[in-house]
C-alpha cells in the first residue's frame, strides 16, 4: 500500500501581500487511527512525547485493538489508551515504543481568535482507496470562537470553513507558527434562510483539555 500525502500551496493575506505558508513537520507525527488493523477511521498525531498519540474520542473503540500507523513509513504502533474525554472528545493513547523523533508541539498560550490563520493536515477518505491513504493538508481562517456544552463541561471551540470529512476527525489544527492549537471535531453543511452558497463548516475543539489537570 502507498500513501499519499497532497500539499495544497498556502498563502494568506498579510499587509496587502501574499506571504507563503510551508507545513515543517516529521512525516512520522501524523498518520492514521486504526481499529483491528484493517478499519481506517480518523487521523492521530504523535504531540508534546514521542510515544504520544492524540486523536478524537469518537474515533477510537476501546473495546478493539487500537494502532497509529505511520503516514510515511506505513508501519503500525499498537496504542494504548490511556485518557478517554468524551466530553472535550479527546482520547491520548501511548505505544510502547517512539513512534518519531519530533512530536508536534502545542501553543500553550492558546491565544484563538476570529479571522486567525490556520491550515490542518487529515485523512481524506474521498481521495483513498483501500490501497492507497491520502493525507491533505488544507488551510483557512477562523470564522468563530467560543464555548459550547458538551456532557457536563464547557469546552472551547473554533469554527472554519473547511473540507472536514469524517477521516479528517481527530486531526490536528495548526497556527502559523506551526503548532498545535485544536483537533477537528465536526462538520456540517450550512445555508442561509434566503439560500445562497452551501458551506462546510469545521469544528476544532481545543487541545487544552489534555493539559489541564
């Protein structure tokens, strides 16, 4: 099996001037969660540890084996969970071994407004096969920020205009210093009462939760 990963040129608009966006990352900290090793079902991302492996909750299935596999290399890491956040739908897993030798790293700061830059890397089902993955990397503004009640918490959000489909849930969305502020959680379409153009729009729910004592 070949793995793909398509690179969508990013630019934004900074002072009148088209200034270029480039993802620096190892190939290694971003792959796909994998349940009894054959069900493709969402993107991970290796944060803060080597062994360390982030992903949404309502991807991963406790009761299956669960693996990381490597988007470069196609190796598999069998994960074990080790948080399980329903409610900010976040689910931290460990392997036993380094799975790279540089995690993605967070903005502790968590300094998240409207109009922010932002660009996220997922898998993208509609471009896969059974014998070929494709990670996308895509980018895009916010559109909003706030809170919304999830279970019995208040959790923090961002919302985009975006590709999300469900293999993106779970991946990791980027600022442009090229760290880890949020994880794709949900998309819907969305059109105004007086119609107009259908939009996708994302939701990320931020990572720091996995912080938080």
């Amino acid at each position: 099996m070949k793995n793909f990963l398509i690179i969508t040129l990013l630019f934004f608009l900074i002072n009148e001037k088209c200034i270029p966006q480039s993802i620096n990352w190892d190939e290694n900290s971003v792959g796909f969660i994998v349940l009894d090793d054959s069900l493709y079902c969402g993107t991970g991302f290796v944060l803060s540890n080597p062994n360390t492996v982030i992903t949404c909750a309502h991807v991963v299935d406790s009761t299956k084996k669960i693996s990381f596999v490597v988007f470069n290399t196609e190796k598999p890491f069998t994960l074990e969970l080790i948080k399980y956040d329903i409610n900010n739908d976040i689910a931290v897993l460990k392997s036993q071994t380094d799975i790279c030798q540089a995690p993605l790293l967070p903005d502790t700061a968590f300094k998240i407004y409207p109009s922010q830059h932002l660009f996220y890397l997922g898998y993208n089902i509609s471009k896969s096969s059974s014998h070929n993955k494709t990670l996308q990397a895509d980018q895009t503004f916010i559109s909003a920020v706030g809170k919304a009640q999830s279970g019995n918490k208040i959790v923090d959000f961002v919302e985009f205009i975006g590709v999300g489909i469900p293999g993106y849930s779970g991946c990791p969305i980027f600022n442009d210093n090229g760290k880890v502020i949020a994880l794709m959680h949900e998309a819907w379409f969305k059109q105004g009462v007086k119609g107009g153009q259908v939009q996708l729009i994302n939701r990320a729910f931020s990572i720091k939760p996995i912080f938080e004592k």
